[in-house]
C-alpha cells in the first residue's frame, strides 16, 4: 500500500518485456524466487496521502492478506481532494 513509488512510478516507465520495476514487482520476484507461493496485491495511487490511504486499509483486510507493507510520505505536503 502507498503512493506513487509503490504504484510503480516511475519505475514501471523502463522499457522491458513485462518487468516490473516497482517495489511490488522486485517483492514478487523476490517471493518466486525463493519459491514462495505468494500474490502480490498492489493497493497504490499517485498523489494519495495517510488520510485517503487510511481509507483503503478495510478493503485491504478483505482480502485476508499474511502480510500488508505500507509506504508513503512522499505526498502529505500536498493537499488532496
């Protein structure tokens, strides 16, 4: 869960064939590699700050996660609405 950086920009921008750059993308090759059956659910926006993601937090619980990992910070000079 987070913003931008999470949502994979600008990482997802690099030109390649399906690779995902972000955060979410290095944590499911990481799992695969390691043979850990696992989804990574990417819950992100750009722009969103603590209040709207604070927001996502119930829908996030829904799926029954083992785990939720939480970034944010870069955007809560900015105001949102």
């Amino acid at each position: 869960m987070g913003e931008s950086t999470i949502a994979g920009f600008p990482f997802n921008e690099v030109p390649g064939p399906g690779l995902k750059m972000s955060p979410p993308g290095w944590l499911d090759l990481i799992l695969a590699a390691r043979g850990e059956p696992a989804e990574v659910v990417t819950l992100a926006a750009p722009g969103i700050d603590s209040r709207e993601l604070s927001d996502l937090f119930p829908h996030a619980l829904a799926l029954s996660p083992a785990a939720v990992i939480v970034t944010l910070g870069h955007n809560e000079y900015l105001q949102s609405g």
